[in-house]
C-alpha cells in the first residue's frame, strides 16, 4: 500500500493519540492468530465498508443542505440544526474510521469505543430525528438511514466471534464473553 511508509512513520504520533483515546487500555492488543482469522478480517471489511456509506451519506446530507441555501439565495434558508448536524455526523464519521483502523491494527480500546459508538449513536440520532420540527424530512431520512447503517456496524462488531476475539486479555478462551 502507498500509504504504509507515512503510516509507520506517523505511528509514534498515532500511539500518544491512543493513549488519550484508550486510556489505561490503550496498550492491550489481541494476538495475532485472532487479528488474523478470517472472520475478523471479514467483520473489519463489512465494518469499512459501512462506515464509507455513513461518509456518503454524511457528504450528501452536506451537499443537499448546500443547494437548498444556494436555491433559497440564502445560508439561513437552512435551519442552524440541519448545518451542526451534518458537520457533526462527518466529523463523528472520521474519528469512528481511526477507530476502526486502529482496532482492524488489533488495539482492544479502539474495539470497545467504536462498538460502543456504533450501539449508543442510533438511539441518539433516532431520538432527536423524533423531536417534532427540529429538521426538514429529507434530514429525518437521512438519520433514520444513518441509524440502520450504525446498528449494522454494531451487529458485526457484537458478533460472538468479535467479541471473544478481543475480550479481555486476563479473560480465557471461551470466558464469560463468548458465552454471553
């Protein structure tokens, strides 16, 4: 890959980030035969593979607000929570990439903040989509849209496999996580 050589040398700076972002686990990575297997590498590609569809979405969620302002002649033609929303949502999608990545790399932190993003961000989106008036239709499809996509990222990541693969390290093979 192209970007390997940047990424090794960017690593350093990558681990001070996982630090903050990690906290006491930022240093706790799963073993290599289970980073390997096939179905961690298949959750990972479906896990990628969704994210960049929440990026689409996020993108044309952006653009639609853009040609309604730009049509309307005005930026205020769109509601200020349409504007935060949409910013919020690729920003948020950014930083649940870098968690992915870092997981898919077999740091358990990453693991455990981007399951619990993806199970904790569709109850907030489809409650505030719930809140009458907030935004226009087009941005409650988009939420609801966003919302199905994020529980599909969840499934795969909550999958038995998954999370066995990356319990905790003190925990045995077939532990507590396996069974529940």
């Amino acid at each position: 890959m192209i970007l390997d050589p940047l990424l090794r040398r960017a690593e350093p700076l990558f681990l001070k980030l996982d630090r903050v972002a990690g906290g006491r686990q930022a240093h706790q990575r799963i073993p290599n035969e289970d980073l390997e297997h096939h179905r961690t590498i298949r959750a990972f590609r479906w896990v990628f593979w969704l994210l960049l569809l929440e990026l689409v979405i996020g993108i044309v969620a952006v653009v639609v607000a853009v040609v309604i302002a730009v049509q309307a002649g005005s930026i205020r033609a769109v509601p200020f929570a349409v504007w935060m929303r949409a910013l919020i949502v690729l920003a948020m999608t950014a930083t649940l990439f870098y968690f992915a990545w870092r997981a898919a790399l077999g740091w358990r932190w990453a693991y455990l903040r981007l399951r619990l993003f993806a199970q904790i961000f569709p109850v907030i989106t489809l409650v505030i989509a719930a809140i009458p008036g907030l935004y226009p239709a087009w941005m409650v499809t988009e939420q609801i849209i966003f919302s199905l996509v994020m529980i599909g990222i969840a499934d795969f990541l909550t999958s038995d496999h998954m999370r066995q693969v990356f319990r905790k390290p003190d925990e045995p093979a077939g532990g507590a996580a396996a069974q529940s």
